[in-house]
C-alpha cells in the first residue's frame, strides 16, 4: 500500500553500501522512519529527497509496518541553511526538537507548520536566527503540553518591579512570593521571549536577553522531557 505525505527530513544515516534510512516529520503521520534506496549513487534520481532539511511529498510503500520512499516531490530544499554557520546550527536545534517531540502515528500540524516557517526565516539574510529560534521554541512548548504563560506584565499593571522569577512547575513569570519552584530571571529574557511571541514588550529592556531566553527555555525543555537537546545547547554556544 503506498501513501502520500508531506515531510521534512530530520536525520539521514548510512544504509548497506548505496541506501540510506530516513527519519521524516510528517504534519499528519508525526515521526517516520522510512528507507530510500539508491541515493548513494551517483546521478541517483533520488538524492534530494535524502537531504537534511529537504522538504517534500513523499510517496512511501509500507509493507509489514515498514516504509520505503519509492517516490519524492520537492517543495525546498532549504539549500542556505548550508552557507551560514549560525543558520546550520540553528535548523540542527530546530530540527533535533521536533524529532525529539513527536512520535509516530500523530498529528503534528501546528508544529510542522512552524518548523517549516522557521527554516524559510532562517534561510533569509537579515533574519536574526537567535529570535527564529525562540518563536519556534514557545510554539513547539505550546504544541507539545507545556506553553509558557507570559501573562505576568498584565497581572502586574505593566509594574514588573526587579525580583521576577521563572516558575519551571508552572511555566510562568511571577513574583518570588507566588514562584513554587523556580529561579530568578532577568527582565532582558522576559520582554524578549514577550517579543518573540508577538506580545507588547519593553524595546529598553532587551540587552542580553536573546541568550538568556534561550537559555531558560532549554533549561524548561530539559525539565519537562527528561532530554538533553544537544544540537540547541551548541546553538546555545555560538551566541556567547
């Protein structure tokens, strides 16, 4: 039986002497593992569809619950990830979340759609990949069961005060008083995560905040997965 989906490439590896054996998001079919045969070669029709970041229809033959691409149509191939360290690293931490989040046989259409919105955004020149990378990650949060509430601003009549804390129980911003388990963060990382989610924030309290919002939210995904997310934390590096 063959079927039909749209999917991103998370991860190729090296299968027998020209095969290789993909993992593939799919919005419908979550998290895929199919072989491709053949893209070894040379002039092999089907190298493209085995390419990191490629994003296609695919048509798969499933045969005992296993899946082979016997067919691929190519929507993007994300070729500018390649040229820009910062813009690799960043699709690798993005691309190592939604593997790491998904599963196979589920829907996944918001989170395909902001995966996929991520990568055009950081194949444009002038994109800032830190702010890319922290959308994605508040709407992959929120897609997964864990959405953060930056509500706190409005709680407080916009008077944040200097002792605001990040709640990892309840993946909140509050006072020390109402933080059950928590830590203390900086307003630079609240107004940019604010920012980066489309919410008014402060322009004079951004200073340094990209890299501690990244920060805290790799900490939070640690936190309620259990997973390390090494791809993020050495896009965490490049920004220091």
């Amino acid at each position: 039986m063959d079927v039909k989906t749209e999917a991103v490439v998370l991860q190729a590896i090296d299968y027998k002497d020209n095969d290789k054996l993909l993992t593939l998001f799919s919005p419908t079919m979550g998290k895929i593992t199919a072989g491709i045969r053949g893209v070894k070669k040379s002039k092999a029709k089907l190298a493209f569809a085995a390419q990191p970041f490629s994003f296609c229809e695919y048509v798969l033959a499933e045969k005992g619950g296993r899946y082979t691409v016997t067919a691929a149509y190519l929507h993007e191939s994300f070729f500018e990830l390649r040229t820009s360290v910062d813009s690799f690293y960043a699709a690798c931490a993005v691309t190592e979340v939604c593997k790491e989040l998904s599963l196979e046989n589920e829907r996944y259409e918001g989170l395909f759609i902001a995966f996929v919105e991520c990568l055009k955004a950081l194949c444009l020149s002038g994109e800032d990949e830190a702010e890319s990378v922290i959308s994605f990650l508040l709407i992959a949060l929120r897609e997964s069961g864990y959405p953060l509430d930056l509500s706190y601003l409005e709680e407080c009549d916009g008077d944040i005060g200097e002792r605001l804390w990040f709640d990892f129980a309840d993946g909140r911003f509050a006072s020390f008083e109402r933080c059950v388990q928590g830590e203390r963060a900086s307003l630079s990382t609240y107004h940019t995560l604010r920012k980066c989610a489309g919410l008014a924030y402060d322009e004079t309290a951004l200073d340094g905040g990209k890299k501690r919002a990244l920060r805290l939210l790799k900490a939070f995904l640690c936190e309620k997965t259990e997973l390390r997310f090494d791809s993020l934390g050495e896009f965490l590096r490049l920004q220091e």
